[in-house]
C-alpha cells in the first residue's frame, strides 16, 4: 500500500499534555511517527513541535484529526507535504556567486526547492538564469520607480505560486509594505560584521581593523533593515597575512554556505518564530 509522507509544525502555548493529544490524533489517523522534536522555550512560554509522519491516509483525513486538538491548545499548525519542493523566486544584483550556489544545489538535488524566477535590479546575470534553465525578469529600481518594481515582484510571487523569496546579495533596501507582505517567508544574507561594519566594502573596513574572524548570517527580512529572526550562522578565521580580496572571497564562500543551509531548512519546514528568534529543528 502506498504511503504518503506529510510534516507536522505546530506552535502554542506551553502546558501539560501537548505532545499525548498530538500522538493520539496521528494515531486515530493511522500514522507512523518517522522523526518527532520539541521545545519548549522558558523566554515566551510557547511549546514548539514538529513531527514527520508515514500514512496510507490522505491530507483531508489527517487536518480533520488535528483540528481539534490545534483548536483545543490555541495551536498555530503547518501540515505539508513531505519531499516537496518549496516553489522560490530569488533576487540578486550583480554578485553571481551566491544566485550560483543555490541554482547548483537545487539542481542537483541539494536544495529541496523549485526556482520559477530569477529577478534582479540589473541584466549582469541573466546569462547565469539561462544556463541553469529559469526564467530571468529584470526590474530596475530607482527612487522614482521603486513602488512600481515591488509591485510587480508581488505580482510575481502572486503569478507563480512562490511560497519563499531569497534575497541572493540583492542590493537593494525593500520598503517596510514589502517586507511586512514577505513577512516569514523572504530570507536574506549579510556579512556578521553588522553593525561594526557598515556601508560599501565592509570586508576591506576588517581588513583594515585587522580583524580575526569574518562570517555570515542569514535571516528573515523584516522592515527592521538587517534585525530580522535569524536562522543560521558561520565563522570563519583569517589572519593578518590575508589581503582584502582574500577577506571578500572567503566571505563570499561562507555567505553561501550559511544562505543555502537556511534556505534548505526553511524548505524543510525546520524553521518556526519566536519572537524576535527562531526555533531550528536542524
């Protein structure tokens, strides 16, 4: 018999008996618990799960025995489909290599995501979108014209069914309605020298302060520029024998690695709010 794999989020209030009620309606809806994990945070008091189930039951079959207990624990509840893509538009700039390091991985399996659209302020990449097979959309942006292009990239993400946005080095600040419309959904990459280093070339402003530890951080874009929940982290050392491009290439090298992480465990549903925080069930 064929057997359907689904993932179970879930968010509320913390109290006793959360995770028997939870058990019980998988149960009832004939499922196998494959992988469970919790928390439960002593800072909000809110109980996190998340749960991959194995059934010969259909989606319908399985909402209809969680709905209860989501209502009866003020629940906050995501049911998804295990092993699908999460469809993902992804915004860039100029810099190709991190746009380069997520096209890579979701082709080859890496990533569970699927990429409709690439869309930039700037032509410099299309080439890159055409070699990976996905459609390139150019959207300037000016002061005059901003409203406008974030119009259209909500129509995008409206047109193709996005349920993520990844900001790929994309070099522009999105307005608070846009960020407040991606709200939990859209994630950024930055250099960890915010806010020691701020403005242009930030690698050569630690270079020149001599500094010893460079990174990256990855986090959800919220109207707050750079402050937003953050999901993944790396470091890396360097020393005072390294130039500046050395600095800017290590960086980049990291940069990627720590938004392909993020992306891959927003896409697996690893992801929940805490606040100003994040729960990753990594």
């Amino acid at each position: 018999m064929e057997r359907n794999t689904f993932i179970v989020t879930l968010s509320c209030p913390d109290r006793p008996g959360i995770v028997h009620a939870v058990s019980g309606a998988l149960l009832e809806a004939g499922c196998n618990i494959a992988e469970s994990r919790q928390y439960e945070s002593p800072d909000t008091g809110t109980f996190f799960m998340r749960v991959t189930v194995e059934t010969a039951s259909e989606r319908p079959a399985l909402e209809a025995s969680l709905a209860p207990v989501a209502e009866a624990f003020s629940m906050k509840l995501g049911l998804y489909n295990g092993g699908e893509p999460v469809r993902t538009l992804i915004m860039c700039s100029k810099d190709g290599r991190t746009l380069n390091d997520l096209l890579f991985q979701q082709r080859t399996g890496t990533l569970p995501i699927e990429v409709p659209v690439v869309v930039s302020n700037h032509p410099d990449l299309a080439p890159m979108a055409e070699f990976y097979g996905v459609p390139f959309v150019h959207l300037p942006v000016t002061p005059e014209t901003k409203a406008e292009a974030e119009a259209k990239l909500l129509a995008l993400v409206e047109e193709h069914g996005v349920e993520l946005v990844v900001l790929a080095r994309y070099m522009q600040v999105l307005s608070d309605d846009l960020c407040r419309a991606l709200e939990g959904r859209a994630i950024n990459i930055h250099h960890s020298f915010l806010p020691s280093f701020k403005g242009a070339k930030p690698y050569h402003q630690a270079h020149a302060r001599g500094v010893k530890i460079i990174g990256a951080t990855a986090h959800y874009v919220t109207a707050a520029l750079d402050e937003g929940p953050i999901i993944e982290q790396e470091v890396i050392r360097v020393d005072h024998a390294k130039t500046p491009e050395q600095f800017v290439r290590l960086g980049r090298d990291v940069e990627g690695r720590t938004l392909c992480r993020a992306v891959q465990w927003h896409a697996e549903h690893r992801v929940l709010l805490d606040g100003h925080r994040t729960v990753v069930f990594d």
